[in-house]
C-alpha cells in the first residue's frame, strides 16, 4: 500500500519544479536552450542523451539545469548516472553546494534508491530547508518502512512548519495503532482530512491497525467509515479498501466491493485484481455460510474474474497471470486450470515467480509434476531462489523419495545456498518425510543458525519415526523460548511410545512453565496419549472439559482408541459425533464395523456397512506405493490396476507360505464375517503394502542401499495383519522395511517393530 505515498511525492515535486520556475528568477535571466533541451529528453525517455549534451557543455550551468536532471534520475531508476551528476555538481560548483532547490531532488533521488541515511546526511547539511525538504526525507523514510525514523522525522518538523497533504499521507503509510490516531488528529485539526491522499492513507493505516481475521462490524470499522464519507474517490482510494479488507482476511467483503466497483463502471487496474485475487483464499475460510459453500463461490467468483482479465487484456501481464494460479490453487481449484493458464503464458514473459507460483500450485497435490517442471526451469536457464528451493523441497517431501531430495540439496548447495537456515529447515523436514532420520540429523547438526523452526523439525521427525526419547533429550537442549509447535511434536512424540507420564507432564508445564494456551492439537494428542495406553474413560473426561468444541481429529482419535481397548458404547458416541462434523468421511463407519466384528457382533456390523452404502460414503482405497529403480510403482488392494498382477500373485502365494512356516498366522478377525476363513486370509493378502513389498522382492536388484532397505509409502493406517506380516517378513529376509503410513513411520527389522507394537 506504498501507492499514496508515492503518488504524494511525485506531486509534491512537480509542484515544486513549477513554483521555483517563478521564484527563483536567477535561473531564468536569460534564455537556456540547454535547459529546454535536457528537460524535453528527460521526458521522452532520452535521458542518457540528454546527460551527454549536459556534459560537453563547457560554460557553468545553473542550478535549475541539475535539479531537472536529478528528477528524471530518479524518476527512471537510474542510480548511477544520478550519483556521477551529484560528483559533477560538486566538482563544478564547490562555492554553493547546497542550493535549496537542487538539494530538494537530491534528497528526493537518493530516497527513492533507498539511502535514506545520506539523504538525511544532506538535509542536516542544509543552510536552511523548507516544507518540500522535510517532505521528502519524510517520503523516503516511509517507502523503506522505517517507521519509528519517519514518525520522529515528521514530530520535529511540527516545530518549523505545518505539514501539508503530502506530508501528512506519507507519515501515515508508516504508523499504525496510536500513532496513527495521533496523525489523524492533527488532519481534523489542519482540515486535511478532505484531501483524497490522506483519506486514501487513513484507509490502509486503519486497515493495518486491524488484527488479522478478526470479527467484522460494519458499524464499527473505522477504515470503512472514512471510505463511505470520502466526498471525492479516486482509483486508489478504491484499491486502498479492497487491499484494506484483503489484509485483514475479509475476502467476502474485498470481493463484494470490487463488485460494487465494477457494477458502478469505476475502472480498475493491476493492483485492484492482485488485491481482489489475494483475498479470494480468505473468503473460504470466513462468513457463516458452509465451507464447502464459500469454496464454491470463491472459485466461481475466481473463474468469473480470470475471464475479466482475459477480456481486458491484463491476462497477458505475468503478475497477474502468477496470481490467477495461486488463487485456483489456495481456493481448492483444478490444478489442471492452473497449468493450463501457466502453459498458455509466452515463454518470454515466464520468470522465476510465475515457475515458483506453479510449482507450489503442484508440490501438494502433484509433487512429482513439480519436480519435473522444476527441472524444466533448469532447462530453460532460470536461476532458483532460494524459495523456489524450498518449494521443491516441499515437494520431494510429498513424494517421500530420498532420492529426488538428494538431488535437490546438491543444486542448493551448487548454488551456494547450504548456509540458508530455511532450506536447511525444509531439508530436515523432506528428508524426515522420506524416512532418512539419520540424513535429517546430518542436515541440522550441520547447521550453523537454528532457528525455532529448525528444532520443531527435528522435533517432528523424531516424533515420526517413533524416537520419543531422543525427542525429549532435544527438548531438554533447546536455547530458545518454545512455542505451541514444539509441544505438538513432543506430545505426539510421546503418544507414539507410550510415554504417559512424560506426556502429562510436558501438557501441564505449557501453562504452569511456559505461559502457553494449550489448543485443539494439544488436547488431541493428550487424548490420543490416554487412551492408547487404555485409560480411555480419562480421555473421554478430557475432551468434556476442554475449553473448546472438539473437532473431527480429536473424536477420531478417542474413536481409535476405544477400537483398541473394545469401549463399545462410548465408541458409538464418539462415531457420531465424527458423522455429525464430517458426513463424509469413512473413518466412523469403518471403526464402528470392525468393533462389532472384533466383539463377534457381524449383524450389527453388516448394518453399519449398509448404513454406510446407504448414505453415499466411500471408504478410502488403500494404496501403496514403492520406488524401483527410478520409477514410483503404485499398488491398490487387490492389485488390480498393476501390469504384472498376475506374477506378483504367485510370488505372494510361495512368500506367504514361508512365512506360516516361522509362525506368520493371518488376522482374519476383522475380515468380513460371511465368508469362508480361506476366502478371508485371500483378502488379507490382497492388501497394497504386501504387493508392494512382494514386487521390491521381486527387483531387489534395483532397490536403494544394494535392496538392503525396502521403503514403502502407504496413504491409510497400516492394519494389524501387515504389521505382524512385516515384521516376519524383515526377519526371514534379513532386510529392513521401512513403512510410512497415515500416522508414522514403522521400521522393521529383524522380526521387530520400531514401534514395539505400541501403534
């Protein structure tokens, strides 16, 4: 919102080169071509020909000459030439160096490149200033955001001069809260309030002054109440409140206005739809409505939009064609829109944002897309940021393949950014996702800074792989101040290795140690504690005395737990109340038939099973996934998608028969009851992770670590019957099975778990 500001002081210094055309009569004593020529150029574009002509002028020139010079230096980016001018004006004029016109544009200049401080150098060089002196520096001190500098700056001009408009505005696109009240008083006081580019100020610093995602008054909104009294609006005082809700989260608000805009035939322009792109993702989550409702209008009112950019013609400017693919993205869209609208933008115009915004439309839903378009914007000699690295990161984090992530760190490192503590951090966690514990190590001890994130990462990765202790002994060698995501990691830490006690502990010291809230994920965890070790009716008292309404994950997890310790009535209560929050999901309906069919109960069982048919609900298909070679083999139940099914089944048959020879007996308690046992264990062995692991057999030769380690990645919970599977299988074949699951990593060697069956 720096568009007031700086729309103030462009004005404000063509005021003052028009208003010294008439006062400083010793610049126009006689006619000057040169000046006309130079100003003309300047305006044109021209400006190295007109610093050409300025120099092979022999006789002095005046001051007015420089000080158009300096403007158009500023004006078009040029920092060079501005400073070689300034050492010809100092060389050339060593009697009068601090003429009070010209060292207006100098300091303007310098400000607009950001020294600030030689600005400010010149102006307490000054013999004498005047408003537009003061005005300036107060300009550049707010374009750099150096708020407390330029809220003092403005304080100490009150004692020489009253500010005017320009003033004014650009003080308060620094200042916010009190500060802003205090700036807003002295308008009233001055009349200045009525100006456009106060009012246009006044609206963002009342915008900025407004905490994020915070209840909506219409009536008590202070930026929107100077909105609707502004006598006279122009196009940035528009943008102004559109920006001013997208700010704060109101994405309803910003798109209704933005309506209102179009509707009453008020134009707009770049920063109008960045804005209106930029709040769409806030209006999902905001308003009373449902949020599968909103999501519905916010991508209708996003297709509606990206037509009025193509009709308009802003649909060819890579801004606004970056925002359009992150807004579908953020809003849930078809990610097949967004590559859509990346492909269709000329090649020329493609930069390192428009890459980065399409590979992070990708890195969740598709990572291995955009790995490959990662590798893509190699080809095309881009050079990646180091957010662009990060992003891709993220992305062999959702793919879980160590060894797309080892080849990205070795770019990071080639392009010299290994010192970078936040790809180090998305190293940790990519290399954690991929099941590298010892690699995510590596990568954090090798750190020279570490940040909170670094340690809640290294947190997280030991609580994923099941490493509660050394999670704790980390904790205890912390050296900063811990946040609620640390404790998230450690109490997870602790529910995946029955660590009870510790995990009350660290849950009660948040508050009495740290001063921090617990939330709806700390209360989850500290459910999931109690009721895996079977003090079930203490997780039930629990949840009744949270603070807050319990979602879908904490009555999932108390849903869970009474599956393992067979709580039937108060697993009925927690299944409803996952229906009622979640219609949708399969989780409920599932747990409810395997408790009845665990207790013996198949008739109830079978009525869940048709009340789930009945209600249109799906259950999740179980998939797996195994890397041979260098290619990311998929397997769903039954193996029926899989080109050489056929083949994996008969090695399945010969691999299962061994493995009942050193003890391997099928669980086939939770298979459906009305069929024979036979038929049963044939539907255990139907289960994706067992396919996956039969076909890595199969091509051992092409595994990672000389098929030492088989890694397979698996979308659901792993079920007790592959668990025990595992675990004979790792001991017969002398290798290690590394199992990622819907909750955690499993190792498994030599006939045991990491888990040590606690999951």
């Amino acid at each position: 919102m720096q568009r007031p500001t700086t729309r103030a002081c462009y004005i404000s210094f063509r005021q003052l080169h028009i208003a010294n055309v008439h006062t400083a009569s010793s610049y126009n004593t006689e006619p000057n071509n040169l000046l006309n020529q130079v100003r003309v150029l300047s305006n044109r574009g021209h400006l190295q020909e007109a610093l050409s002509i300025f120099y092979t002028q022999t006789q002095a020139q005046n001051h007015q000459t420089y000080a158009t010079l300096f403007h158009a230096c500023a004006r078009h980016r040029s920092l060079h030439e501005g400073i070689s001018l300034h050492h010809h004006m100092l060389s050339h004029n060593p009697t009068n160096p601090f003429d009070l016109f010209v060292t207006n544009h100098l300091i303007n200049m310098y400000c607009k490149f950001g020294y600030v401080d030689y600005a400010h150098h010149l102006f307490d060089e000054m013999p004498r200033r005047n408003l537009v002196s003061w005005t300036a520096l107060i300009s550049g001190y707010a374009q750099q955001g150096r708020a407390d500098e330029c809220f003092l700056l403005f304080s100490s001009m009150l004692v020489e001069y009253y500010p005017n408009e320009f003033a004014v505005a650009s003080v308060l696109s620094s200042c916010f809260g009190e500060r802003g009240r205090q700036v807003h008083a002295l308008a009233l006081k001055l009349a200045l309030d009525s100006c456009v580019y106060v009012a246009n100020a006044l609206i963002t610093m009342y915008s900025k002054s407004t905490s994020f995602g915070c209840m909506y008054n219409d009536d008590k909104d202070e930026a929107w109440s100077l909105f609707k009294t502004m006598q006279v609006r122009n196009l940035v005082s528009w943008n102004s409140m559109v920006a001013g809700f997208q700010i704060r989260g109101l994405g309803i608000q910003a798109m209704n206005l933005f309506t209102q805009m179009h509707r009453e035939g008020t134009g707009f322009d770049r920063a109008t739809l960045l804005s209106v792109f930029s709040s769409l993702y806030g209006s999902a989550s905001n308003g009373n409505k449902q949020v599968d409702d909103v999501t519905s209008s916010s991508l209708k009112f996003c297709f509606q939009l990206h037509c009025l950019t193509i009709k308009t013609g802003f649909i060819s400017e890579i801004e606004i064609t970056t925002a359009l693919v992150k807004s579908y993205f953020d809003i849930g869209g078809d990610i097949g829109n967004c590559y859509r609208i990346f492909m269709e933008t000329s090649t020329s115009h493609r930069d390192i944002v428009s890459w980065t915004s399409i590979i992070t439309a990708l890195a969740e839903r598709d990572p291995e897309e955009a790995l490959f378009l990662f590798c893509q914007l190699r080809q095309e000699d881009l050079i990646p940021d180091w957010y662009t690295f990060s992003i891709a990161l993220k992305a062999c984090a959702g793919l879980v393949t160590e060894r797309h992530a080892m080849a990205v760190h070795s770019q990071v490192i080639k392009a010299g950014f290994e010192g970078d503590t936040v790809l180090a951090n998305a190293l940790i966690h990519a290399y954690a996702r991929c099941g590298n514990i010892a690699l995510t190590k590596q990568v954090f001890d090798e750190m020279e800074f570490r940040d909170l994130v670094s340690w809640n990462s290294l947190l997280k990765a030991h609580a994923l792989h099941g490493k509660a202790r050394e999670a704790l002994q980390l904790f205890w060698q912390m050296n900063l101040q811990p946040d609620p995501t640390t404790f998230v990691a450690l109490l997870s830490a602790c529910s995946h290795a029955e660590l009870v006690d510790e995990g009350i502990i660290i849950f009660d010291s948040m508050v009495g140690k740290y001063g921090i809230v617990p939330q709806l994920d700390h209360y989850a965890c500290m459910v999931d504690i109690l009721g895996r070790s079977g003090r079930v009716l203490e997780a039930a008292e629990l949840i009744n005395r949270m603070p807050m309404k319990p979602d879908s994950v904490v009555w999932s997890t108390l849903l869970g737990s009474c599956r393992k310790h067979g709580k039937t009535s108060l697993a009925k209560l927690a299944a409803d109340k996952l229906k009622e929050l979640e219609p949708g999901n399969s989780l409920g309906y599932v747990q409810m038939s395997n408790i009845y069919s665990s207790g013996g109960n198949f008739n109830k069982a079978g009525l869940i099973r048709n009340e789930m048919n009945g209600s249109s609900v799906r259950k999740e298909p179980g998939l797996s996934w195994v890397e041979i070679g260098n290619q990311v083999h998929e397997f769903a139940s039954g193996g029926r998608c899989h080109p050489e099914r056929e083949v994996i089944f008969r090695q399945l048959e010969g691999f299962v028969g061994k493995l009942k020879e050193i003890g391997y007996v099928p669980e086939t308690s939770l298979a459906l009851h009305d069929i024979e046992e036979e038929q049963k264990e044939e539907q255990l062995y139907c289960h994706s992770e067992k396919l996956a692991l039969t076909f890595a057999i199969m091509n051992e030769r092409s595994l990672c670590y000389g098929g030492r380690v088989i890694r397979i990645n698996k979308n659901i919970r792993i079920c007790v019957d592959c668990h025990n599977f595992m675990k004979l299988a790792s001991d017969m074949l002398k290798k290690v099975i590394v199992v990622r699951d819907a909750n955690r990593f499993h190792h498994f060697k030599g006939g045991v778990c990491s888990c040590n069956d606690y999951w």
